[in-house]
C-alpha cells in the first residue's frame, strides 16, 4: 500500500488527469453521447409527430365539417347512377319506362352477362322496340339523359315501307362499380369533391326522379343506396 | 533598504513548485469533470421534458386517430362517392358513336331516299341498305356524302353494291367508317 501511495505520489502530476481523463471520457461515452444523439432524434420524431398532427387535425376538421345527410343524399344519387353491383331489375325498369316515356313499344329485351367492358364492370341489353321514327329520335336524346348511366352501343334500323314506323334494335350497356376495399393510410387527406363533381352530382339528380318510394319498381334502379348500411 | 534571503534548502523550493504545479492541474481537472456533469445533467434533463412532449404529441394523435374513427362512415361514404363520380364522368364524356352516326345519316341523307336497313356495330361502322327512288336523289346523296363538310364526321365511305331495277329504283349498300 505504501508502495502505490509513494509512486502515486511520485507520477500524480501524471495520474491524476489521465485518471480524470478516463472519467470525463467514460461520462461522455456512456451519458453525454447518448443522450445528445437521444436528443437530436427526438427532435426529427416530434418533427414529424407535429406534422402528423397538423393532417390528422385538419382531417378531423375536414371530416366533422360534412354534413352526413348531405353525404347520404349524394351517395344516394351516385348509387343510383352507378350501381354498387349488377341490377338487372333496375335497369330493366329503367329501360321500360324510358322507352314507354317515349311512346315506342318495347318488343323483345336480353341481357347477356359482360364482365368488363372497356375496363369497367358492366353487362349488356339487346332491346327490340317499335313505334315511330321521331319517338325513336326522342328515346335516343333521352337514353343520354338516364338516372343510371347508359350506352348505347348498337343500333341496327329496319323501317317499315306502309309507316314511319321503326323496328330498331338496340344494344345498351349498363355499368357498375364494387365499392373499394380500402381507404389508404389514416393520414390520408379526406377526398373533397371538386367542383366538376357537384357538377356531376347536380346533372344527375336533374335525371332522377325526386320520389324514388320503394314500389315504383318501373321509375327507379334497383340496389342498396348505401352499401354500408 | 530590506534584505531577504533564502536559507531553506533548493530541494524545498522545487518541492514547494512541484506542488503549486499539483493543484493547478487538480482544479482545471475537476472544473473538466464538473462542466461534463453539468452538460450531462442538462443533456438528461432535455431529454426527459422532450419525452414528456413526445408522449404528450402521442396522446393527441391518437386522440385525433380516434376521432377520425369516429368519422368512419363519413369517410367510407365519401372515398366510394369521389371514386363513383370519377368512373361516371369518365363514361359520361364518352358519347355514343352509334347514336351521332345514326343523327348524322339521317339528318344528311335526302328525304325521299327510303332507308331499309341500317345497323351500326359497336365499332361506330356503319351499313346501310336504301332505295333512291331516282338518279337526281342517287346523285345527290353521293354528293353530300362525299363532300368536305361529311368527311369531318366519316373517315371512309365504300359502295358496297349499287343496282337498278326495272322500276327505275336504285339499291343501294353503303358501309361508311365513322372518325
């Protein structure tokens, strides 16, 4: 003991700040360094934390802000344009009431089963309607203007030589479209409707009927209005 | 005039050096060692009020992620009406080919040109079977269909079969290409 005490004493100006020294490195090796780089971490997370918040707020904002009845009706009105799935009964009463509208005789009606047409899902209808030729006119200007959305594909005309009378048949399709699986990431931004959409909506509800009761099976397609209900 | 002198031994005076040398090398050592604790408590103590704002920031996202849960159906119903309404008007501006070949011929061919069949397919090809009661109509209905102004509509007009009976009426099979 003597024996270290008198070579501490001998090389302590040496000793003595190289074991301070060891001290000071080891506070910064197993404390400073890791709480400054804790440190500067937790700087770039509350970055983004913040950042997350301010979405997610303006999410909240956005989506407390959209009146549920609102949202109901004009999903209501999209349904009935675009069908969540194949609604025959409604396109068949659609297609018979536009074609009684307009005075013409509807002879013969088939649906073949289309999967996709041109990438959308959907499903044709062969009409054969009779009556006059400017009522035909009429059921084509008014096929554009339907509360479900149709396209006329074909068109094959046989007149009749003693009338102004039209045999036509028409190939119609009609589309749907399956509700989405799923809605991206929770910060995703709440989808607005643009203007052109409003648009859209109000053109389609001028094509709807305002009374859409359950029982008037001729005047209004068939489907769930909300399929989330 | 006072005269010091030095009487202690030269060995007490490098001693006495030696040990001056001793404390100044002590302080600046522990002045080091102080400055680290103090960097290292305020390091400590930075960390501990950002953690607390760390999980303050946690609470209120989840606070909102809840809330935004809440508006579930909301957003359900307005993603699926957003997406309808992109396909609608994608269909919507699509107009039906057949239906402006169809207008088109009627309203350009002459009136007393009896059509007996005319069919458009889905490829906007028309065919067309008529009976021109005369020649001034033949020559008039192949003159507006091959004129400039028809050719803004059709892209190719063919004869497919052109006859006469005995009673001077004209057959006549067109297949017209619409743009």
């Amino acid at each position: 003991m003597s024996d270290l005490l008198t070579i501490y004493n001998r090389y302590r100006l040496l000793i003595f700040p190289v074991l301070i020294g060891i001290s000071i490195l080891l506070l910064i090796i197993f404390v400073v360094y890791p709480q400054v780089s804790g440190l500067l971490k937790g700087q770039s997370d509350i970055a983004n934390m913040e950042s997350r918040q301010v979405t997610l707020l303006a999410k909240v904002k956005d989506l407390d802000s959209l009146s549920a009845e609102d949202l109901k009706s004009k999903m209501k009105i999209a349904v009935t344009a675009l069908p969540i799935e194949r609604d025959y009964p409604g396109t068949i009463g659609l297609i018979q009431n536009e074609v009684a509208k307009n005075g013409l005789e509807l002879e013969s009606l088939q649906v073949s089963q289309v999967a996709s047409i041109g990438g959308q899902n959907g499903y044709s209808l062969n009409i054969g309607i009779f009556g006059p030729k400017e009522n035909f006119n009429k059921l084509l200007t008014s096929l554009g203007k339907t509360s479900q959305i149709l396209r006329v594909t074909s068109i094959e005309v046989s007149p009749s030589r003693a009338s102004t009378n039209l045999a036509v048949i028409l190939t119609l399709d009609a589309f749907y479209a399956p509700a989405p699986n799923n809605l991206g990431p929770v910060e995703a931004p709440v989808q607005k409707l643009s203007p052109d959409d409003e648009k859209t909506l109000q053109d389609l509800a001028a094509s709807q009927p305002q009374n859409t009761s359950t029982d008037s099976f001729s005047s209004a397609p068939r489907g769930r209005p909300n399929p989330f209900e | 005039m006072k005269l010091t002198i030095n009487l202690l031994p030269n060995e007490f005076a490098l001693k006495s050096k030696e040990q001056a040398k001793f404390n100044l090398v002590q302080t600046i050592s522990i002045l080091a060692v102080l400055v680290i604790i103090l960097l290292a408590s305020g390091v400590v103590a930075l960390n501990i009020t950002q953690n607390k704002k760390i999980s303050n920031l946690e609470s209120s996202i989840k606070q909102s992620e809840d809330d935004i849960k809440s508006f579930k159906d909301k957003e359900i119903s307005l993603s699926v009406l957003k997406d309808r309404l992109a396909t609608i008007n994608k269909l919507s501006k699509v107009p039906s080919k057949q239906i402006a070949a169809y207008r088109f011929i009627t309203q350009l061919l002459p009136g007393n040109l009896f059509i007996s069949s005319l069919s458009s397919d889905k490829t906007g090809s028309v065919i067309l079977s008529a009976l021109v009661p005369d020649y001034p109509t033949l020559e008039q209905t192949m003159t507006v269909l091959t004129d400039q102004a028809a050719f803004n509509t059709v892209s190719k007009v063919d004869v497919e079969s052109l006859s006469r009976s005995k009673d001077g009426v004209y057959r006549l099979n067109l297949k017209l290409t619409m743009k």
